[in-house]
C-alpha cells in the first residue's frame, strides 16, 4: 500500500510540473502573438503594415525606395511605405478580372 501511495505521488508531482510548464509556455506564446510578434527557434515575424485584408503576395521594388507592392486575395495591388504606411488608394485594382476556381483566384481568359 505504501509503494502505491509513493507511485501516486511521484506521478502527481510529474502531471503537476508538466501542466506548469505548459501554461507558462502559453503565456510566453499568448503574450508575444497579442503583440503581433512570433518567435520561433530560428525565426522572428512581425508585422510591418496594418490594415491589409488576406494579403497573398509582397514584392520590393529594386529602386531602393523601400516601398512594398502588397497583394490583396481581393486583387487589390496596395502599396506600403518604408514605414509600412498603407497609401489610402490601391496602386492597381484586378478585382474585375479575376475568378473563383478552387478557392484560388484565377485569371479570366
């Protein structure tokens, strides 16, 4: 009876350090994503412009001005500045020429 005893609480202690370790885990985790942040092992993201709605693609311009071109799902063309302030009106709108195939938007012929 007293092996039993022991077993049970070793293996108490053993569920009792694995569920402190998980929450203060997912503290870190919720507390870096809450600031947009995400670090990883061998990467950090973090984000460089607001207000883009399911943004797909994103291409640097090779003039050195720091702009980014940012596709939208949508097919809006958006660009950011080196801050990452959006320009309030889309650099180029292909909305109109595109079509739903397969959750994919595909160009129509």
């Amino acid at each position: 009876m007293r092996a039993r005893r022991l077993i049970f609480i070793g293996l108490l202690g053993i569920a009792v350090v694995a569920i402190s370790g998980t929450v203060m885990a997912a503290r870190r985790v919720g507390s870096e994503q809450d600031s947009g942040v995400f670090r990883g092992p061998h990467l950090t993201l973090a984000p460089v412009s607001a207000g883009l709605k399911e943004p797909t693609f994103v291409a640097w311009p090779p003039d050195g001005s720091g702009r980014a071109f940012v596709l939208e799902r949508g097919g809006l063309v958006r660009i950011a500045g080196p801050d990452g302030q959006l320009q309030p009106t889309p650099f180029l709108d292909l909305h109109n020429r595109l079509a739903w195939c397969h959750r994919r938007r595909l160009p129509q012929p």
